[in-house]
C-alpha cells in the first residue's frame, strides 16, 4: 500500500513538474515573441526618429534658390456700415501678401500660413472696432450724429527687401477711435527664403548680448541728431535697451534695420524711425549664412 502511494505521489511530482516545465516554456516563449515585438516596434520608431531627423535637416538646409521670390497682395479692404442706417461705422484698409517660391514651395506654404494666421487675428481687431464704433455712434443724440466720424484700422503690408537668401516683409498698421490722431505702428517680418522660416534673434546673432550693445550705439546716435533730437520722450535713454524686439527687425542688403515705434524714445510727430545697422558693425556676433553683404 506505501509502495503504491508512494509511486502515486511521484507520479503527481512529475505530471505537476511537466505542466511546469510546459508553462514556463509557453511563457519563455511569449517573453520571447514580446522581446521580438518590442524591438521591431523600437526599430520602426527609431527608423521613424531618424526619417524625420533627416528631414528637418533637410528643412533647416533649405534649398538654394536661383530666382529670388515673388510676392503679390490680397486686398481685403472694407467700409462696415450700420445695417438699419446706413452711416459708415468703420473703415478697414488692409491686405495680405501672398509668397510664390516654384523652387521651393514648401517654403513659400510656411510663409503664407504665417500671413493667413496674421490675417484671421487682424479680423478679430476689426469685429471689436466695429462694435466699438457702432456703441459710440448709437451713444449719440441725432444732431451729433451729423458730426459722426467712422472709426478706422489698417494693416498693410509692403515687401522692404527680397534676394534669394532673405525676404523682408513690413506692416504699417493704424488704428482711430476717435482721438486727436491715430495710434500707428510698424513692425516686420524677416523670412530665410531658402527654408521659409520666421528668423528670429538667436537665428541672426551669434552673441546677442554683444550684438544688442552694438545696436544700441547705433540708435543712440540716430534719434540724437537732427530731426528727432529735439522730440525725444523723458528719460528716453533708458528706454533704448527695449527698442530691439523680435518684430521689429529685418535685413536688406546693407545691413540690419531696426523699427522705432512712436512713443517708445521720441513723440508722435518723431514719427517710425528706422535705424540701419552696418553689417560690417556686427561682422563679428552675426550669423555668416545672413551676412549679405
């Protein structure tokens, strides 16, 4: 009876040793087919990793350009008026400018996808003025209605420099609600023609503390000669370091041009002051691919 329990019991032992070794084979061999998928899975990402590098490499390289780009304008210019009277509420002058690159054109999509998201956050300033013009004019008795002057907004843009490496784009921009003068300002846009990027700061300086310095010297000397020395705001001097922004800079062919808004050193009537900076004054913190001269 021990003998038959006893063999019984190996029995058991080995049925339960067998299923064991079945189990931990099926499970080696599903660690197995995972680990398999895990490093195909890691091979496509990182083939799909690597695909992209190259193509922002590629992107980043640009491609040399042989014909410099066209730019034209869509007008989309209005006159808003009040739908039960008639009276003019709002004058809107503006347009957008359109790149064409046969070269490249998905460098040229970049540039107009930057001019259309320009042109959908222009519509929205247009749709508060209109309803700032149509408040104020309901807000008036009827005889001063007669006096009733329409607001205005504009943004326009005009091309300032265009080559086969840069293309500067500038847009005068004016808003009236009614005060003594209009609130204008100018501020620009400098294109890597080659790639279409949106060049900013750190792509045109090397050294921007340095090159900030040399560009400080330059509108210092600008708006303390003749005609905006006498027109200069109070304690302008402290205020020079905050002129260079990342939208009001671009390039031409003779250097770097630096916008001055009203009100930032000197009064309104100053004017936009355009500062041009040498490249040979920032030949060495400028980045050699922009120097073009």
């Amino acid at each position: 009876m021990k003998k038959k329990l006893l063999l019984f019991g190996l029995g058991i032992c080995l049925l339960f040793t067998a299923c064991s070794g079945k189990n931990k084979a099926e499970n080696t061999k599903q660690k197995e087919e995972k680990t398999e998928d895990n490093q195909e899975a890691k091979t496509e990402k990182e083939e799909e990793k690597e695909e992209k590098k190259d193509k922002d490499a590629a992107e980043e390289a640009g491609v040399e350009l042989t014909k410099e780009p066209e730019v034209t304008f869509v007008d989309y210019s209005e006159d808003i008026e009040d739908e039960t009277s008639g009276v003019l509420l709002l004058s809107v002058t503006e347009n957008s400018p359109v790149v064409s690159i046969p070269e490249n054109e998905a460098a040229a999509e970049k540039i107009n996808m930057a001019f259309e998201q320009k042109h959908t956050e222009v519509q929205a300033y247009i749709e508060e003025d209109e309803e700032l013009a149509r408040s104020a004019y309901e807000g008036l008795s009827e005889e001063e209605k007669k006096d009733w002057m329409p607001y205005g907004y504009g943004a326009t843009y005009k091309m300032v420099y265009c080559s086969t490496k840069i293309l500067s784009i500038e847009a005068q921009s004016y808003q009236w609600q009614g005060t003594p003068h209009p609130n204008t300002w100018t501020s620009s846009y400098c294109f890597d023609a080659s790639t279409g990027k949106l060049l900013s700061l750190s792509d045109i300086f090397t050294d921007q503390a340095a090159a900030r310095k040399i560009v400080e010297e330059h509108i210092l000397k600008k708006i303390t000669e003749e005609p905006y020395k006498d027109g200069l705001m109070e304690d302008y001097e402290s205020f020079v370091p905050d002129v260079l922004t990342e939208d009001v800079f671009y390039l031409n062919d003779k250097g770097l041009v630096v916008i001055c808004n009203p009100y930032m050193l000197a009064n309104y009537a100053a004017g936009i002051i355009e500062i041009e900076v040498p490249y040979e004054a920032l030949k060495d913190v400028m980045n050699e691919k922009y120097m073009l001269k």
